[in-house]
C-alpha cells in the first residue's frame, strides 16, 4: 500500500550541530510538503518541493522524486528547532498522506 | 492577515455530548481538510472537502460529520458515537485538493471527561 516513512524517529542534538532527516515514499508524487510542529501543535510549512532542491535560511530541503526519497537538512541548530518534523505526500489522489514524523531535540 | 481560524482552542465536554469545532479560512481555497492528531503520533484524516457542498470521508470518518455550505467554512461535528474523542483537531486548507499547498490552523484540543 502507500507508505511514507521518515527517519530517524528522533534526533537529540546540541545546539549548534547540523542534521538530516530523510523521508521516503512508495510511489510516484504530484505533491510533497515539509513541515514543522512547534511545541504548541502548530504545524508550520517548512518547503512545498515535489522535486528539486530550496533553501530558507538555515534550513534546505531536497527531494529526488525518481528515487522516492526526500531530505530536510537543518544547520546550526539552534533550541527553536526543536518540534516534530512531518513530510507530507500526495500521490496523485486529492489528499495528502502523513508520515509518523521524526522528533527533533536541540539540548542549548 | 488571510489565514485559517479554529476555535475554541481549548474544549472540555462531558461523555455522549455531540461538540462542533469551527474553522474558517480567508484565503480564498477551494479544499479544506479535518485531521485528527493523537499524543506522540502523526496526522489522520477525518475529512475533506474540494468544493463547496461537497465533501468526502477520510481514513477515519466514523463519529464524525462535517458541512460546506460556504468557501470559507468548513465545521467538524464530533458525535457521541466517536468511541474516543478526546484528541488534538486541526483544520487545513489548500488552494487545489492534493496538488496544492497546504496550510494549517492552530488546532483545537479537545477533552472528553
């Protein structure tokens, strides 16, 4: 069936490091977002990248659509980073399909 | 400021009670969307809407019903049947369903005693 799948589940960090989290997926994509839970719930958008590469700030974001996968790179981590970062998929339907999510801990 | 509203953000309700949560969106999208989100997990969907009027069941719609009579409204009723409703709801809109950009309201909790 379809699948999204992102890893590593969690990520505890030191302020200042840089990280990668990493999104697969089972099929073709027409849509892939990024997105990021603060502490309150809020979901913010991080990227909207069906394929190719976009950068904001410290944050980039690749996704590599013949390969199924997609990366969200975060440097110099800083304590605000901190949340659960989803990627988001639609494969061609008229809705998006979550993964479970990687939880990411900045430690100042 | 365009964006999506929720309220409340907060709501307690006693076992059997049906509850509404509002959202409404000024950014002129076509498709709005309910999630449910519980502790430590990702986002489900309950239900959505491409246009108005209509609308389509999620991966778990059961306990729940919804209405589009307008654009920019798009309310999620949670009914006594919903064997466990106390969880975090969030309403999302999109300016195409599924190819569009999605964007998130704040949420609202909801506590079932």
């Amino acid at each position: 069936g379809i699948q999204v799948e992102q890893s590593p589940p969690d990520l505890i960090l030191q302020e200042g490091a840089n990280s990668t989290l990493r999104c697969n997926f089972s099929d073709s994509v027409n849509n892939l977002q990024w997105f990021h839970q603060n502490p309150w719930g809020q979901l913010i958008n991080l990227f909207y990248i069906p394929s190719g590469t976009k950068q904001n700030g410290r944050l980039s974001a690749t996704t590599v659509a013949t390969e199924r996968y997609s990366l969200l790179y975060i440097s110099s981590s800083q304590t605000t980073d901190s949340g659960v970062y989803f990627c988001a998929v639609n494969f061609g339907n008229e809705k998006l399909t979550f993964g479970t999510g990687t939880r990411l801990t900045i430690i100042p | 400021d365009g964006g999506i509203t929720q309220s409340p953000k907060y709501l307690f309700r006693k076992e059997g009670q049906n509850v509404t949560l509002s959202c409404e969106q000024n950014l002129n999208h076509d498709a709005m969307y309910w999630y449910r989100q519980d502790p430590g997990q990702g986002l489900r969907l309950i239900y959505y809407s491409q246009i108005v009027n209509d609308f389509q069941k999620g991966d778990i719609a059961e306990g729940y019903s919804v209405s589009r009579e307008k654009k920019e409204s798009f309310p999620l009723t949670v009914t006594s049947a919903q064997k466990n409703p106390t969880a975090f709801y969030l309403c999302a809109s999109s300016l195409a369903g599924g190819t569009g950009e999605l964007f998130f309201g704040e949420g609202s909790r909801l506590t079932v005693l």
